[in-house]
C-alpha cells in the first residue's frame, strides 16, 4: 500500500508529490493526460517557437512563490505591462476623449462602494458599472457610451458573461504580472525538482472512482479497472471535472463539499495564438486592450472586449511575427472546437490593430488554439465565483477535505485563487497535512 496517491499532474498534484518524495514517502501520480502540466502547457511543437496555451504569467509578483522558484533556476522571466494600448474598432483610442482616466476611476469607485455597503448582497459588474455612469453626471455622451465596453473588461479574466461576474468578492492587487518568456513548464520542471521519479507518474491513467469507506486505507480505481491502495490521496482534478462528476466518491461527499463544487463555477477563456509573415501591429507595444463595440449585438467578434498579447515581442528575438489572443466565452467554446475559421472572424479586431491601414492585412499562416473547454479532463480554464456564490465557504470546504481524501488545486486555496501559484501553495499544504499525519 502506497503512503499516497495524488491525482493529477498538474502545479497542485506535482507540488504535493514532489514535496512527499522529498521527504522519502512512498507516492504514485495518476495523470489521464498523455503528458504532465495539467492546465500548464507550453507547447512547443506546434508554432515556430513556443506558444503558451495554459499559464503564460506569473501573477500577484508581490506574493508569487513562483517566481523566486523561476529566478533560482534562470528562467526568463519579463514584465510585459510597460506598454498597453486600449483600441476601439477604429484603432487606437483618442486621449482627447479621456476614456482612461474615467477607466482608472472606477477601481476606487467599487472599493468605495463596498466599503460604504459591505452588509449588502453581492452585485454584478454590470450593475456597478451602471451605478458608477449614474453617478457621474459630468461625463460626456461618447464617455457614457464607450465606458461600459470598457468596464467589462474582468467578463474575460472571470471567463463568463459580465453580468454574472461577482464585484464583492474581488481581490485586491498584489503586483504586476510578468511574462514567463523561458517555457513555463521550466517553473514546473523546478518544483518537481529530482526526488520525484517517472517510474511513480503513470500517464494516460483515468480515475473513475475513489472508495475511502474503509477507515484505514483509501482505493483508487482507474477507468481501465487497475486498483490503487493508500494511505491517504490528494484530488486535484478541476473543479469542472468534480461538477461534472467524472469522478465517483464512496462514500459521497460531505454536504459542504458538495455545496462547493455545486456553488463553484468553470471559467471559459481561451488562448488563440496567430502567426504571420510580416507584423502589422506596433511591434512595441506589450498588450493591446480591444474595447467592446457598443453597437456590436451579440457574439460578433467586437462584441465582447479582448486582450492581445504580443508575442512577437516575447518569443525569442523578434523572429516570428504573431499575437496571441484571450478569448472571452461564447468565442472559446466556437475556436477551441474549431480555429480554422477564427482569422477570417476576427479580421476586424486585426485590422484595428493595422498601423497602415491602406496596405493589405496579411493572412495568418498558422493558427493554433487552447482546448480547455473540449476536454474531458479540464472542461474549463480555472475556478471562477458568480454573483451570490462564496468563494470563500467553498474554499474552506476544500481545505477541511473529508479524512483520507484531501483537495488541492487553484479552486481550493484564497491566497493565490484561480492561479498557478495558487495550485502550487495547495499541492504543498496537502503534502504538509499528509506528512504530518503519516
């Protein structure tokens, strides 16, 4: 019998096995994917350099364990905010309209807001942005207009539709972002470190079901039928997997953590990385900021807002002209499935970024897109908390875990929510919890 079984071979289940071995545990990693890194993947097959289709950034660099662990082993990392340019449909936005700092404001404003009404229910970011134009008397009619297309901005990053999004439970900033340009499965290669042998990772290894009804031992059994004894297992399936109950628990899971993983919602936002013969855009520029057209209708590629990133700028010395593009659903459901056609779709959006507008806009010679949402081992991007769900009655459900079954992932963690660093922290608190009950 194994002192543990951790499932999943992404940041948590990587840094709770490394962290067992470490210590001279006897552990086994079940992965159902064909390679390790979970919703880490830098793929360096399918561009002229490689794309980053998971984690690109390491996040809140102000309280990021990851990026000491990326200095100490000389990956190249960069921030990549110096320069973000916001563009309307027709190009860069005037500075004369004075859309940015009205932007700016509205960060203040919201923490005000709760501040002044902190025993009030939850509101969407629509409806704060509605209450912070009625508020503003003095704004101009273009202002009131093209704000909102503006303001919605987070509907990407929380990965649905701004009107679910929750503005109560927003975090508070904890640093710039910087770019991982050296590979970020260099930060993974880090924390598995050396005491974590391949012989103890099993690849294309489904679980099924896990039976922890004998007080002594838990069982693990994969889609295939083989069986796996242990002390103790670590679950770091994403939380969309546990929604969609791909995995079976005997016996069923405390009402708590059912209501977590009910409560809990699946970001879906996805990558889509271009490349082109020759650079249209200002090659300087890091991030270009693509508002909402505010007479766009529905799912019309100006109908949401967009970030572009400029991998041109990061990929190795300027060699393959691209941009790689975060999507917003309902665009990652349609593209992850099928990218042939997202140039042509989103043809306008580059032609806002085109400096000489009377050249021709070149076609993309290759385009390559995330699949978070298409497959059955991720089915979403990361964790994501809507209007009227607690993220942090959730968490703390995870973090209590149910005896011999532990949680671990972004989903089950505050201090690092939704993000890499965040999985990492829970990989090693479960791998504290087991050592110390071992």
């Amino acid at each position: 019998m194994k002192d543990a079984i951790v499932i999943g071979a992404g940041m948590s289940g990587i840094a709770a096995a490394s962290e067992l071995a470490a210590k001279g545990k006897d552990v086994v990693v079940l992965e159902a994917r064909e390679r390790l890194g979970g919703r880490l993947f830098t793929d360096r097959a399918s561009g002229s350099a490689p794309y980053e289709l998971g984690c690109s950034w390491i996040h809140e660099s102000l309280d990021n364990p990851l990026l000491d662990i990326a200095i100490q082993n000389g990956v190249d990392v960069q921030y990549d905010d110096r320069d973000i340019a916001v563009y309307d449909k027709n190009g860069p936005i005037d500075p004369a309209r004075e859309l940015g700092p009205a932007m700016n404001e509205f960060g203040s404003f919201a923490a005000l807001y709760w501040e002044k009404n902190a025993s009030q229910d939850d509101i969407s970011l629509k409806e704060l942005v509605e209450k912070f134009i009625a508020s503003h008397p003095k704004l101009t009619a273009d202002q009131k207009k093209s704000l909102p297309s503006l303001l919605r901005l987070p509907q990407l990053g929380n990965g649905v539709d701004w009107s679910k999004v929750s503005t109560k439970q927003a975090s508070p900033n904890k640093g710039r972002d910087l770019m991982v340009v050296g590979g970020y499965d260099k930060v993974f290669d880090a924390v598995r470190g050396g005491d974590l042998a391949d012989s103890q990772i099993k690849l294309n290894t489904a679980v099924k079901s896990i039976d922890s009804s004998d007080p002594s031992k838990v069982v693990v059994t994969t889609t295939s039928g083989e069986k796996f004894e242990a002390a103790y297992v670590v679950v770091t399936v994403p939380i969309a997997v546990l929604k969609h109950g791909d995995v079976e628990f005997n016996p069923p899971l405390s009402e708590d953590l059912s209501k977590a993983i009910a409560t809990s919602d699946a970001a879906h936002v996805g990558k889509i990385y271009f490349e082109f013969d020759s650079a249209f855009w200002n090659t300087d520029t890091d991030k270009f900021i693509i508002s909402a057209d505010p007479d766009a209708g529905e799912n019309g590629p100006l109908s949401y807002p967009l970030l572009i990133s400029n991998w041109y700028k990061f990929n190795g010395s300027k060699k393959h002209p691209g941009l790689a593009l975060l999507m917003p659903p309902p665009h990652t459901n349609r593209f992850e499935t099928d990218p042939s056609q997202a140039f042509e779709f989103f043809t306008p959006v580059f032609k806002a970024l085109q400096v000489n507008k009377d050249q021709p806009l070149p076609a993309a010679t290759k385009i390559t897109a995330s699949s978070w949402t298409t497959s059955p081992y991720s089915r979403g991007s990361y964790s994501t908390f809507t209007v009227g769900n607690s993220r942090a009655s959730s968490i703390a459900a995870f973090e209590a875990g149910s005896g011999r079954v532990r949680f671990a992932g972004e989903h089950t963690i505050p201090n690092g929510a939704t993000f890499a660093h965040g999985a990492y922290r829970s990989g090693k608190r479960e791998a504290n919890y087991i050592l110390s009950k071992l």
